[in-house]
C-alpha cells in the first residue's frame, strides 16, 4: 500500500492520556452524585452551568412558558424535522416483528419486541443549543412506546432554551430537567431523591458525558459509545476543494477535539483542500472552535487506490462518512465500519444532523466495529419464549435434553428434563441417569 499523510492528528498517546484524565474526573464526579443525590446535582450545575433553581424539574406552566417564545418559523422547522425522524423511526419499528414458530409439533418458541420502561435522554446544549438530539432520542424512544421518557439539557445562556425544550415536549418527553454533563446523566442513571433511576441511557455529549455512560454501562443499558463528533469524506477528482473544505470544517466546529479526516486518491485534491481550508478558517465564525479541532485531530490521507481508500476507512471507523466520488454505491456495498454513510455531493452530514430523518446519534471511537448507531430498535428488547403443548413433545424434548445434560455432568438439570419424561412420557428414568 502507498498511503501518504499530508497531515497528522494528535498522536494516540496523547489522546489516551486526555481520556485518562476525563474518567478520572467522571468517577469521582458519580461517586458524589451516589453518595449525596440532589445536593451533589444541585452543587455540580452551579458550578459547570452557574444555574440555580430549586428543582431543575420544569413544570408543565414553566414548559409552555418557553415554548411560546419559540417563533412561527422555528416552531414549523422543528415539527418538520422531527416528522421526517418519526417517519423513518416507523418503518423501521414496523420492520421488526413479533413471531411464533412450531419448530418440531407440539413445540412453540417465540419473540416479543418489549419497550425498555424507562428511558433517559440526555441532549447536549451548552455551547450549541442541540436541537435535533431531541427528535433523535425523545422522538425515536417514544415511536418505540416507551412509558417512562426523561429528558435532560443543560442551560443555554443561563436558561432553558426554547426551541430545544419545545422538541423534547413535542417528542414526547414525560419530564423536562435543565441539566448539563455528568450530573445529568448521573442523575439519571443513578437516581436522588426526587429523580427516579431509568433503565437506560441515550444520547451523544462530550467526552464527560461519553466516559460517564461508559461507566454507567452496566448499572444501566447505554445506547453506544457517542463521544465528540467525527467525520470523514472520501473523495476523488469529481469533486472540488471547496465542498470538501466545507464538510470537514462543518463537524470540526462542534468542539476542540472532533476529528474530520479527508480520504482521496488526488494528491492535488488533497493539497487545495488543505489550502482551502486555511482560507475557510478566517471567515468562518466558529473558526475559533473548528481551528483548533481542525489543528490537533484534523489528518489529510492519499491512497494510490479506491482499495486502500477502502481499507484505511474500515480501520478508522469513523462516525460520519460523507462519500463523494465516481463509485459512491461501492463504498455502500463494501464498507462494514462506520457510523452512518452519506452518499453523494448532493447529501451531507448536516443534513442527517438535523433533518432528514436518519439518526444522527451515532459509533464514535471506532465503535462502527461492532455497534451501528442510536435507532428505534435501541428502545425495544427482544424476549424470547418456548412452550410445550403435547405429552409427546415433552417426552421427545425431555430425553434429548435429559442426556445433554448429564452429558456436561448437570444432573439437577438433567433431573428437570426427567421429571416431564415421568410425568408425561410415563417412563421410569432413574435419579441420576440419563433418558434413554
């Protein structure tokens, strides 16, 4: 392979080094939340969102108050939006089937897809108001009918926003809190005095947010590790420096360490959008975010082949992969570790953020590998079921497991299997031994 970088992110050690330091901070910061509840909450949101109040519960008055500052336009945006993510979140929920099968006659095994009970969603907003994450888990979990929705955010500019807390109590929302970072998802998952634990936690944030589901895992279901955002676009000659400029600066700007990677196999392609890039950065207004994401987790790779191109995207994993070139429907075909593809100059990343109906809560560090992003089957459980209708299915399914069973030495298991053998096949089958 003849893989060259035009430029390197930080290195790995480094960034190690920074994750170490967040879940050394997140542990200590969950044990408070633990030990102190309500107190540790209210302590933590003053001090990280300087915001104040009581109860961090908006009321039902309180929640319409804020709502009627949204304006007409905005308010006509948001519906649309999260249309487009119910819309799509249906046909997938109507994608999954309960089924009920007789596998051998008498023997009936099933499935039921069940809502998890209760569910916490946290939506980032404390340099940007996140909008969309509302529609992304709120609406998604409440398509899948789950009975118990929380919703948390942090303050934006010292109070609610509005248009954020209009989606969440459009999506769905059954409680509205103003919390930020790791007492928002603590106290949720862990539960204090006035806020009842949920069984699982949904959501992208930042990296305190990411560490503190990770180590919530277990305690409570997460959705998947969605840390800071990243992207990639993999482009050839059919597109041009600016686009390319334009999509990797647009993710670089939600925060200082969001890594955008440009993939081709055009060294010139590579070279001008480097320099594009440069021009972008002194007109764009959140340039003093995006410079230093770009500075520091930015990496321009060339490849000799579409091959390569191909292997090296797979190995990163990135989250967003913005795909613009003459075999776009290739890259669909033979990718397998991603976040979500977006295919074509036409499409964009932006687009999937906040509109057009897929997901945007999605795989970040290289967990494309193994998990696809936050979808409405993320809010069901699939629980299996079996029953046995006739004497001679009983007797049948008892012997075979009867002698599994002592085949791996479990003779108070095989003695379950025995009983039924008795008792419906009328057979004596001695303690201890294995149906014959």
């Amino acid at each position: 392979m003849a893989i060259e970088y035009l430029k390197r992110g930080k290195p790995e050690a480094d960034r190690a080094e920074d994750d170490a330091q967040t879940a050394s901070v997140v542990a200590d910061t969950l044990k408070n939340i633990e030990q102190n509840g309500d107190k540790a909450v209210h302590e933590l949101a003053v001090k990280f969102d300087n915001y104040d109040r009581e109860s961090y519960r908006l009321t039902d008055d309180e929640i319409q108050n804020i709502i009627a500052k949204v304006s007409e336009r905005d308010m006509a945006d948001l519906v649309f939006a999260q249309e487009q993510v119910k819309n799509f979140a249906q046909a997938q929920r109507d994608s999954m089937l309960d089924i009920e099968v007789e596998t051998l006659p008498g023997v009936i095994l099933g499935h039921k897809n069940i809502p998890v009970q209760s569910v916490g969603c946290y939506v980032p907003g404390g340099k940007f108001p996140m909008v969309a994450s509302a529609h992304m888990s709120v609406a998604t979990a409440a398509v899948a009918g789950v009975p118990r929705i929380v919703a948390c955010t942090p303050p934006f500019n010292g109070e609610p926003n509005p248009a954020v807390i209009a989606a969440m109590h459009l999506g769905g929302a059954h409680e509205i809190y103003v919390l930020g970072g790791i007492q928002a998802v603590g106290a949720m998952a862990i539960g204090t005095e006035t806020i009842d634990p949920v069984h699982l936690l949904v959501g992208p944030g930042n990296a305190f947010v990411a560490e503190a589901k990770r180590q919530l895992f277990g305690r409570v279901g997460i959705d998947l590790f969605a840390g800071p955002t990243e992207t990639m676009v993999i482009a050839d000659e059919t597109v041009d420096a600016e686009i390319c400029a334009t999509d990797l600066l647009g993710q670089a700007e939600h925060g200082y360490n969001s890594p955008a990677v440009l993939l081709t196999n055009s060294k010139t392609l590579a070279e001008e959008t480097l320099a594009e890039i440069d021009r972008l950065l002194t007109v764009l207004p959140t340039a003093d975010t995006a410079s230093v994401s770009w500075r520091d987790y930015g990496e321009v790779i060339v490849c000799d082949t579409y091959d390569e191109m191909l292997a090296v995207a797979d190995d990163i994993a990135s989250e967003h992969v913005q795909v613009m070139t003459d075999r776009d429907d290739w890259f669909l075909e033979n990718m397998t570790c991603y976040g979500a593809l977006f295919l074509g100059a036409r499409t964009n990343v932006a687009n999937g953020d906040k509109v057009i109906g897929t997901n945007h809560t999605l795989p970040t560090k290289k967990a494309g590998r193994y998990t696809g992003g936050l979808w409405v089957g993320k809010f069901l459980k699939t629980h299996s079921y079996q029953k046995v209708t006739t004497d001679e299915a009983a007797t049948t399914i008892g012997e075979y497991g009867s002698r599994l069973c002592m085949l791996e030495g479990f003779v108070g298991h095989a003695e379950q299997c025995n009983v039924r053998v008795r008792r419906f096949g009328k057979k004596n089958v001695p303690y201890g031994e294995a149906a014959r």
